[in-house]
C-alpha cells in the first residue's frame, strides 16, 4: 500500500481545503465544499473565505446569511458552523444523537431524571411561531416547567441539541455585532429538517463520509470521526470500501481518499496563508501533523490564528487598529519574512477595507 508522507497530506490537504490555490468560486459553493465553516467566532469566516477565494467580497456572505442560503447552526462537534441551508437539512438529524450525548457529557447531572423527548417537544412547540429568541429568554418560558436543570443547562440543551436551530442576523454578518438570537431552522428555512432513513441505511453518513474526503482526504477514520463528532461512521466507511482508494501514512494509520481527489505532488510550492481562529483545516483531523507541529498543537484548540509559511502552521497573528501583528513560532528565511508581510498587507486591506495596510512581524523565536 503506498505510503503518504506528512508533506504529501499537506499538499493534499491545501488543495483540498482551496488554501495552494485561491479559487474561483462562488463564497456559497465553497462553503459547501468546505462541509462549512466553524464559525463560534462570528467574524472569523470572513477570513477564512478571504484566504481561500480569487475574489472575495464579504459583503457577499453577510447577504448569504440574510438571504437564508447559508445558516449559523450548532453541527460538527456541537459547535457552531457556518454551513450551506441545503447541508445542515440533510445532515442535522445525523448528528441528532451526538448532539444529545455531547449535551449530556457536559450536564449529566443537572440533566438526571429529565425527559428529554418532551423537552425537546416543548422547546419546538415554542418556537414554531418563527420569532427569535435569546437562550435566557427560552429559559424564562421552559423553566416554570422544567425548573431541575437550571437556566444554563436548560438553555444548552434545548438551543445546542434538542432543537434543530439557527442563529438569526445580524449575528454573523461583517463588521456587526449581535447577540445570539436562535430561530428554529425549520421556521427559518421553510421546510423541516430531513428525517432519518427509514430502512436502517445510512445515506447521510455516506455522503458525509465522500464530502469529507473531498474537502479534507486523504484521511483515517479517526480524522473523519475528530472532524465530525460522530462515532467513526463505520457502516457508512464499510459501505463505500468499494469506491475509494487506500493509502498509509507514515505512522501506518490507513487513510481513505475518493479515487480522482487531487493529491499534488509534495514539491508543489505553497503561498503564505492567514487562517482564521479554530479553522478547520486544523481542526478537521484527529492527527494534525500533516498541517501543524505536534509542540504547537495547543494553538489549535486555544482560538489562536495562525499563519501557514510552505503549508505548514510558522506563526499566529493579531490584529489591533488596523495593523496586523505576526509573531513567528521558528525563525524565518529573509525570502518567507517578506512573504508573510506582503500577505499581511494584504489582509490588512482587507480587514481595514482599504483604509491600512500595516503589518509588523515580530522577531523571530529560536528554535
């Protein structure tokens, strides 16, 4: 079986997530492609657009959001992710029951004894009128008869697991502020959510498996089951053996990949690349060394944005009245010291909408 070097993942992984290339593509399709965005940070989908798209107007996302094509939902990994209408309506009762356990995991105790199928009754009882509600406010109407488990973990439950809910605008658009207001999805979208496959197959979970691939592959199923939050998808990845290609990579864990998925070759150079804070082409694996160093792994999960020199995670970087601030984690070549300040200037610009170009990258750290 061939054997995938953590350069070669790389590689694949840049292609695949659209950040070797910038893509010409429309801001819905490749949230789409990208099986979405995480997205707990309302502003940070902006970015991870912007590196990734030729073109990127984010005036553009702010009216896919009011338009309704693309939706703020509690999804992979109960957090909240920018995904496309049509996605999180096939894929939301697949994640119904990680959802519930994720829920359960965090309120156990406060949730003992409390019959969740009838709370999550009440909870679309309440809000099939289609009006936005703030979680507290929910609370205030759910907990004269339901007053065990306490304003957050009856709040939790029902906006984060129980009911399938979006969060309204302006929450989410660029350059404002909102609270969240939750709307159930669907009152917000028109139709329900698509139920569970009657026969006991799992479509769903087959086309997650293949969406996977394509936006993250080559992967093993434990990177698929990190990315998701679901248990492996096992009857799905069993399913779909016939259809894709295997390799291993160099701890010998077998990675999956759809057949004509681009995997470029490891020389491939790779521009400079800002990503966004809990990006998922970090996040999206259960093994990240392909993208990020196991001594800095804790970036990933700390909200830090970091900042991609030859594909791989060199940096984190802020941004303060309008000068983007890089600070180096290893010490850069004079070549890549200039790279990553020509495309901080660039994002700069674009944060600044024209009005800065400031960049500072700080001295770099010894190695």
């Amino acid at each position: 079986m061939t054997v995938l070097d953590n350069r070669a993942l790389n590689r694949a992984t840049l292609a695949r997530q659209l950040l070797l290339d910038r893509a010409d593509l429309p801001a819905a399709d490749a949230v789409a492609h990208l099986c979405g965005l995480q997205a707990q940070e309302p502003q940070e989908p902006f970015v991870g657009l912007w590196s990734r798209l030729a073109a990127f107007d984010p005036a553009v996302l702010s009216d896919l959001l009011t338009r309704r094509t693309v939706v703020r939902t509690h999804l992979m990994r109960r957090t909240v992710h920018l995904v496309s209408a049509d996605d999180v309506l096939a894929w939301r009762s697949r994640h119904e029951a990680m959802l519930r356990q994720r829920v359960l995991g965090v309120y156990r105790d406060d949730l003992e004894g409390v019959d969740l199928d009838k709370l999550a009754a009440e909870g679309r009882e309440l809000m099939a009128d289609g009006e936005p509600r703030t979680a507290a406010e929910i609370v205030r109407e759910l907990a004269p008869r339901w007053p065990g488990p306490g304003p957050r973990p009856l709040g939790e439950a029902v906006v984060a697991a129980l009911v399938p809910m979006a969060q309204a605008p302006p929450r989410g658009l660029w350059r404002t502020k909102g609270g969240v207001r939750n709307v159930a999805l669907a009152s917000w979208l028109g139709r329900p959510v698509d139920p569970p496959a009657p026969d006991g197959t799992d479509p769903v979970g087959q086309a997650l498996v293949r969406r996977y691939l394509a936006a993250h592959g080559p992967a093993a199923t434990a990177d698929l089951r990190a990315w998701s939050g679901l248990a492996g998808l096992p009857g799905a990845v069993a399913a779909l053996r016939g259809e894709l290609v295997s390799f291993r990579d160099e701890r010998g864990r077998e990675l999956l990949d759809l057949p004509d998925a681009p995997r470029p070759d490891p020389g491939t150079p790779a521009p400079v690349r800002f990503l966004p804070a809990f990006d998922n082409a970090i996040l999206g694996y259960q093994d990240r060394s392909r993208i990020i160093d196991d001594a800095h792994r804790g970036l990933s999960v700390a909200g830090e944005r970091v900042v991609l020199v030859d594909g791989r995670t060199a940096a984190t970087w802020t941004v303060t009245e309008g000068t983007v601030t890089v600070d180096p984690l290893r010490p850069f070549s004079r070549a890549d010291r200039g790279a990553v300040a020509d495309e901080g200037r660039e994002l700069a610009l674009f944060l600044s909408d024209g009005a800065s170009d400031r960049v500072r990258v700080a001295a770099s750290r010894r190695s």
